[in-house]
C-alpha cells in the first residue's frame, strides 16, 4: 500500500496499464463499476484507466470520485478529468483547489490546465499562494496552458517565488504564450517587482520589439529593474543599447554595472571595447573580472581578437 500510495503521489501511473485492454469492449462500464469498489486501490486504478480511455461516459462518475475518502483516488479522478478536458469539470475541480490534500490540489490544478477554460484562472492564481510548493508549480504551469493578458502579472510575481521549481514553471509559462506585448506593458507596472519579473521575462523571450521599452528601463528607479533590463537587452543583442549601457557604468547599483558590462560585450562596438579594457586596467575589483570577460567576447563578436 506504501509503494501504492507513493507511485500516485509522485504522479506515476499505478500500474502498467495495457493499452489493449483499455480499448476491449465494456472496458469502460467495467472501470465506471470499478470506482465503486471496496478497495481503494481498484477505485484509484479504475480512474486513472478512465482518464486513459478517454470516453466521455466516464466524466459523471469521476467527478463523484473527486468526494472519495482516500486522496489517491480523489487524485487519480482529478487527474484523469484533466485528460478527458469536460468542461462539466471546471467547477468540480476548482472546488478540487480547496481539498485538504496538497496532491489532490496539484493534480486539480493542473488538470484545469489541459482543459484551458479562463473560467478557472482566478481560482489558479489564488493557488500560487498555497503553501505546498507542488501546489504553487502545478498553478503557474496551468495559467501558462490558458494563457490570456491576465495571467502575466500573476507569473511575473511567482517569478520570485522561494522554490526554484515554482520560478521555473512561471517562467516556462510566460514564454510559452504570446505574452511580449503584456509584458512591455508590465514595464511600467507600480509593483518593482512585477517590473522585474517583466524585464527578465523579456530577456529570456528575446523578442527585438522590447528593445526600445527595455532601453526606457534602464532609468528605472529600482536597481534590480534597471539590471535586469540591462542583462536583457544583452540577451536580445539590441547594438542600439551601447551607449545607453555605457551610462550605467557609473550607477549606483553594483548589480547595475556588472550587467551593463556583460550586456556590452553582446552587444557593444569599437567605443565600448576602449571601455572595457580601460576597466580592466583600473576599474573596481568587484567589475575588473566582469569586463575582462565582456571583452573577450565583444572581440571574439567583431573578429578583433588578439
């Protein structure tokens, strides 16, 4: 039964389940019957068989199987609603959302995911403060698969969540969409922190269009924004940022000048290389290192290397 129970948890399959006999004849009306049995096992089995057949006769019985005393089963019949993507299931899982059980609540989120109704986004962000990290992943991960201009600020915030887990599903989920827009818009955001969740995002997009907007931020107020725009604008390789990276050698933010100094070795020409190698020269021990660096590759870049 532990190993059982783990397997579920851990969202493996409970057992290999033969694709042939899935598609027997009855085979569904035997594992409808099944949720039904005795033993929590069969009824765990019996959903997750279901979710694999795909038949829309099942989606009644599963959502009954969403009430059931043990969480593997509840957790399997989420799971499977999820696969069946049955809009008669978007209500049953966001209450699904509030189960005592965090894998219950994981595998209700994301199955609102794969069945991507904009209904559910509201009750998934509110799930990004649930105190179970898988929880937190599951919902950024399924606002991701419904994507729309809603879900942005929300995932730009768990960007900074404390699990690296639950950033990396943000982050997934804000470059699967067509977000660019949403995020140059969040640039100027009153939170500093979805503002720097937007510059990095950007960053990592790449999309030249936030060029011009990610020059802008480089005159934020905080620090944090200011170097992510830096560092992204070094991602995105936009030559029209040099001259403003070179302004903030001289900013008050350490994190500020070393990723104005990075950034210039993407994208800086002949005038930042005489920079550079001047901080090479005499500049602070905390940016010598750095501008040795973005000087190799700057010259690597221009085919100016010794």
């Amino acid at each position: 039964m532990e190993l059982f129970i783990l397997r579920r948890l851990m969202g493996m399959a409970l057992f290999k389940l033969d694709p042939k006999k899935l598609k027997k004849k009855g085979a569904v009306d035997r594992f409808i019957k099944a949720l039904g049995d005795k033993n929590e096992e069969k009824r765990a089995t019996a959903a997750e068989a279901l979710g694999e057949i795909g038949d829309a006769k099942a989606v009644e019985p599963l959502l009954t199987a969403l009430s059931d005393e043990w969480l593997i089963v509840r957790a399997a019949a989420a799971e499977a609603l999820g696969k069946l993507g049955d809009a008669r299931a978007i209500q049953p899982l966001v209450a699904s959302l509030k189960d005592e059980d965090e894998y219950v609540r994981r595998d209700a989120a994301q199955a609102l995911g794969e069945i991507g109704d904009a209904g559910a986004i509201g009750p998934l962000v509110e799930e990004l403060k649930d105190s179970w990290m898988t929880v937190r992943a599951s919902a950024a991960k399924a606002l991701g698969r419904i994507g729309g201009p809603e879900v942005v600020d929300p995932l730009l915030a768990a960007l900074h969540d404390s699990e690296a887990l639950v950033r990396r599903e943000a982050a997934g989920s804000l470059k699967r969409g067509d977000n660019t827009g949403a995020l140059i818009t969040a640039l100027k955001n009153e939170s500093d922190v979805v503002r720097l969740g937007a510059a990095e995002a950007l960053g990592e997009i790449g999309d030249p269009i936030a060029s011009g907007p990610l020059i802008s931020s480089l005159k934020d107020d905080s620090a944090e924004v200011r170097a992510a725009a830096a560092k992204a604008l070094g991602q995105i390789g936009e030559p029209r940022a040099s001259l403003h990276l070179l302004e903030l050698l001289s900013d008050e933010g350490s994190s500020v000048r070393i990723n104005a100094v990075e950034a210039l070795g993407q994208v800086g020409d002949s005038g930042a290389a005489e920079v550079l190698q001047a901080l090479v020269d005499k500049g602070d021990m905390d940016i010598r290192q750095e501008a040795y660096r973005a000087l190799e590759k700057l010259k690597k870049r221009t085919g100016k290397g010794e």
